[in-house]
C-alpha cells in the first residue's frame, strides 16, 4: 500500500512540474532543436542570438550559467565531489558545443535570429552632430553617452536590460565595476575565469552591460 501511495504522489508532482514548466517556457520563448546527432535540445534567445540549456527548478538555464556555477563550487569542493563537479562540467560543456550549434539558427518558423551589426573593423564611437551632451535618455544611452562609452553608434543601449544581463550572467561572482567601457568589458569578461564568448554575450548585450555599468553617470 504504500508503495502504491509513492507511486501516486510521483505521477501528481510530475504532472505538477509539467503544468508549471510548459507555461514557463512559452513565456521564455523557449523552443526546441535538433542536433544533427538526433538529440534534441532546449533553446531560448540570449541577446541577438540563441542559447541551448534545460530546465532547473522550472526556470531555462543555459549550459554555459549551469558550468559557472559548477566552477564556482569546484572552487571549495575536495576528492570525489570535485571529480563528479568536473565530470558534470564536462558534459554540460559538451551538451553547450552541440546545444548552442543546434539552437543557433532560431526557431524552425523564426528564420533565425535578427543579426547584430558586424562591419569589418568597428569604428570609434562618435556622437551625432548637434546631440545633447548627456549620457543618458532615461534608462537608454545618448548618442554622446556611447561615444564616452566606447559603445558602437548602431548599437542600442539600455540600462535596464543591462541590470538584467547581469544578474544573468554575473551576479553572485563579483559586484559591477562602475565606470567601464565597452572595449574594457569585452577584454575583461573573454578572459579568466569567464570565458565568455561573443556567442554567449553578444555586442547589443554587451551595450546594455557596458550601460548599467555606467549607470552612475546619468544626469
């Protein structure tokens, strides 16, 4: 009888995780795609491109937020719980590769993503003629603001996306830098011990980061 009553109260909380998770995902616009291995993953847009990750207590997380957290508690971890965080990290690394590949062309009916601006060299960030000289429109960046910045003039800026990016992608490490600019940020977060790459924080995140960085500066 009681293993009756176990197998029940599992088939309920199942059915409970799944009325939960599906509305969270339509709210994420989170879709699936296929590796061309067969597998299927779990995308959600990331910036002006897409991300593959799973569900971890009804919310998406990417692989690549999944391995940080893992690097973070390798950190203090010892012996076998070190190895099974290391072995983890590794699939979750490997499931990011072929993940992030399957997911990168958008949703099947999407078309994919809409492309950030790439030209060949980026040009120093100039001010439109005439702009007023403030950093900030509200939570946007200036046309000024971005040249003081060193943010690209085609990119939009926005604090308020920026504060989201960061509790995304680096809350809980470190607290923000003031004052940064956009060249500085890339530098910075390409190297140890994030490794972000242009894939995981594109340009027009980055823009919005480099703005909540500087949000000290509005008028």
């Amino acid at each position: 009888m009681s293993d009756l009553r176990a197998f029940a109260v599992k088939v309920i909380l199942s059915i409970a995780v799944f009325t939960v998770a599906i509305p969270s995902a339509r709210a994420q616009n989170i879709f699936e795609a296929q590796a061309s291995s067969g597998k299927s993953y779990l995308c959600a847009p990331s910036g002006s491109s897409y991300v593959s990750g799973k569900f971890v207590r009804y919310r998406f997380s990417s692989f690549s937020a999944l391995m940080r957290e893992i690097r973070i508690k390798m950190k203090s971890a010892q012996g076998a719980s070190y190895a099974k965080l290391k072995s983890k990290r590794s699939k979750y690394k490997a499931a990011k590769a072929e993940g992030d590949s399957a997911c990168k062309n958008g949703p099947p009916s999407s078309g994919g993503p809409t492309p950030t601006p790439q030209p060949g060299s980026t040009p120093t960030a100039t001010p439109t003629p005439g702009a007023p000289q403030v950093n900030f429109n509200g939570d946007e960046v200036t046309s000024w603001g971005k040249s003081q910045f060193g943010i690209p003039q085609w990119l939009s800026a926005n604090a308020a996306r920026g504060a989201s990016a960061w509790s995304t992608h680096c809350f809980g490490c470190h607290n923000p830098p003031e004052n940064k600019g956009f060249g500085y940020v890339r530098q910075r977060i390409s190297g140890s011990p994030m490794f972000f790459t242009t894939t995981e924080i594109p340009d027009s995140t980055l823009a919005d980061l480099t703005a909540y960085l500087n949000n000290s500066q509005r008028p």
